[in-house]
C-alpha cells in the first residue's frame, strides 16, 4: 500500500500573465479568502482503497485520522496497517 497527500492552496495563483500589446491580462483571485485543501489516498497496484478530502493543511492527527478510519482497515481487501513512530524522540 502507498499512502499519498497531495494539496493545493489559492496561494498559487498566477502573479505574471502575458497579453498581446497594448492590453493588459485581466484575472480574478481571491482577495485574501486564501484556502488550503489536501487530498490523502491509500494506493495499491488494484486501485484506490482509501482517499480523503480535507480543506486544511495536513498534520498528525489528521493523518491519523485517516490511517484509523480509511487506510487501516479498506473493505474487501485484507489490508491491515500498523501505525508506527516516524521521527520524534
């Protein structure tokens, strides 16, 4: 199984932009509504077992969360997992 988190911010909007002269690019961005949200997905090579949708950056407990309720145990699939420490003392 592979455990992947991907995320997108409005942060990233674009700040250069290019137009055919004398025009100048026009865009809408969100004004200071900035919003972070982070995909997680358990993998394997028969497909997704386990994906979640969250709109906040990702931390421990709700990677956690995830491991427990969707990754731990995916239906039909036998997968078992085992959370362990990673880093920390």
């Amino acid at each position: 199984m592979f455990l992947d988190e991907s995320g997108v911010t409005t942060e990233m909007t674009r700040r250069y932009g290019w137009a055919p002269r004398p025009e100048r690019v026009s865009e809408a961005v969100p004004a200071g509504h900035w919003r972070t949200l982070t995909v997680l997905a358990a993998l394997t090579t028969a497909g997704v077992l386990a994906s979640m949708t969250i709109e906040s950056p990702t931390d421990g407990d709700v990677f956690l969360a995830f491991l427990e309720q969707g990754a731990g145990a995916a239906p039909g699939t036998g997968a078992r997992h085992r959370p362990r420490q990673l880093g920390g003392p």
